[in-house]
C-alpha cells in the first residue's frame, strides 16, 4: 500500500499526524519476520497516518513496510486490524494484482506487505489506450460487483451525497478561484452552479482514489501489472471510480471504459463518470493552488473535462 498523497482528498500534508518516537522501522521489521532482521530500509513515502518503507528480502522478493503513526495503541490496533481485512477483501475481488499482506502487529502499527512492481501510470503512460481501458473495466466490474454486505464489514459508506460533495468542492474552489487563468475559472464557476446527479440507489464497493499514481503498469507501458492504495475505499457511487481515471487519462477513454464495463450503472451513467471527473478535478486544483503545489497538470485536464461536459 502505497502511502497518501492527498492529491484529491483533503487531508492534507499540513495536517499529517506526527511520527511516533517509539516507532524504529528495523525493530519493527525484525518483529515481523526475523529473516528480514538487519536489512536496509529506504522510505519511500509518507502518507496521514503512516510512512511506507521499501526492503528487499534475502531471496530477492520486493516488499512495503507501512508504520503506523497513531499514537493511541487501542485506535492504532483497530485501524491496522480494519486495514488488513480491507486488502485481504480487496485481494479476492481484484482481477489485477494487489499488495498482499504478509505478516501484521495490530498493537505495534506495523504491517508488511508484498510489493506491486513496476511503474505508476504518473510516471509512464499506457501505450495501448484502447487495452488499457478494457483492462480497467474488467477490474472494475468485479469490484462493483464485489458482495456489498462483505464490504460493509471493512469499510464504510460514503459519507458524503452527490449534492454535499458538489457543496464542498464550491467551498474549496472559492478559495482559489482567484489564482486561475479567467478561461478556466468561468467554466468551472459555470460547472459548480449547475445541480449536482441524484444518488444512486445501488451503491457498490469503490477503491475511490483511482488516479494515475495508484495504477501501476509494466516498465514500458504495455500493460497493467495492480492497482495500489485501498485506504479511501468506500460503499459508493461506482461512477466516481471511472471518473478518476477519467480525469487522469482523458474524456477520450471514458466510452471505451463504459462499453467494457459491465457492473451497475444506473440512471445517466456517463454523465455522472464527467461529473465526478470533474468534482475530482476542481478538488485536486483547489488543493494544489491552497499548498503551493504545481498544478498546471492538474488544471490541463480538468479543462479537457470541462469542455466534453459543455
């Protein structure tokens, strides 16, 4: 699992909680697995509540040590725990590969896992669009139809309707509005005053943070090799998971994902995967104007968006 980046979500770094003193990376790796005591550890990311570190064991194998920076040892058992059965869920219901956990300590915070190798679709692009697209359908319409009164013992719904999530991206979008080129402010002040689509009434399991960076592919591209980073999954709207990859890779791919997939739909499908393309969109800019983050990327595709749903 890969750590938080907060690209879309509003946890932000200023607000990540502190790492714990009493938190040794190696001691904790040792207690997990003895053969891995001694071994080098390189931190590769820091996310709300963890830091993630890479080793490599002495077979050769990749692995993720993720610590827990809770403090309280109660909360911190009780969200390893939730975590670990989230993966172990998200394993059996995923057609491409995950992390797999290896070995946990509920009451330490650490937890060890298999590594999903490869390139993050932030870093290289798929060369094969058209494959790509097919290869995530598939991946979602077994998730969505993943057993919802399962999931529901390792996550929760989404907290937040249709119509809340299009008042909190107002809130957070007129806080910036000001920094962007007036093109692209007029649009999205247009897309904001317009109603947010109904709730679906089938909701589905949702990895909810389906971005580029959590879409790992082969060194060259050529194929989808897992998907990482299961922390936001929900009980949701199944469009939001096709909206992410939307905004990450283009309008251009999102008939060609809704023609493969094959999981619950509802009422004006397509319309709602732009919109929460687009709520995604002007919540990551927001964020990224908010923390002096580049985000010219960001804005790029949020305009590519924009213009499909004009």
């Amino acid at each position: 699992m890969s750590p938080r980046r907060s690209r879309r979500h509003p946890r932000q770094e200023s607000m990540s909680l502190p790492r714990r003193p009493d938190a040794d990376p190696a001691a904790l790796l040792a207690g997990l697995d003895r053969s891995l005591a001694g071994l080098g550890l390189t931190e590769v990311g820091e996310g709300f509540d963890n830091i993630a570190y890479a080793v490599r064991s002495p077979s050769g194998a990749r692995l993720l040590l993720r610590v827990s920076k809770v403090a309280d040892p109660v909360e911190r058992a009780r969200v390893l725990t939730k975590d670990v059965a989230l993966l172990e869920f998200a394993n059996r219901h995923s057609s491409l590969t995950t992390n797999e956990v290896i070995a946990a300590d509920a009451h330490a915070g650490a937890l060890l896992l298999t590594e999903v190798t490869g390139r993050t679709a932030d870093q290289i692009r798929p060369t094969d669009r058209v494959a790509f697209a097919a290869t995530m359908a598939t991946f979602l319409t077994r998730l969505h139809t993943a057993p919802v009164v399962e999931a529901a013992l390792v996550t929760e719904m989404d907290p937040r309707s249709a119509a809340q999530w299009l008042v909190d991206t107002a809130t957070a979008w007129a806080a910036v509005a000001d920094r962007t080129p007036v093109t692209l402010r007029d649009r999205v002040d247009e897309f904001l005053v317009a109603p947010a689509p109904s709730d679906v009434r089938r909701i589905t399991f949702c990895h909810n943070d389906l971005g580029d960076e959590h879409v790992v592919l082969s060194e060259d591209g050529g194929h989808v090799r897992g998907v990482i980073d299961w922390s936001d999954a929900v009980l949701g709207d199944p469009a939001r998971d096709l909206g992410l990859l939307t905004l990450d890779f283009g309008p251009g791919i999102v008939d060609a994902l809704i023609d493969d997939y094959h999981g619950p739909t509802g009422a004006d499908f397509r319309g709602r995967v732009l919109w929460f393309a687009a709520t995604a969109g002007v919540e990551g800019l927001a964020w990224r104007l908010a923390n002096a983050r580049p985000w010219q990327v960001t804005a790029d595709r949020l305009h590519d968006v924009l213009a499909v749903l004009a």
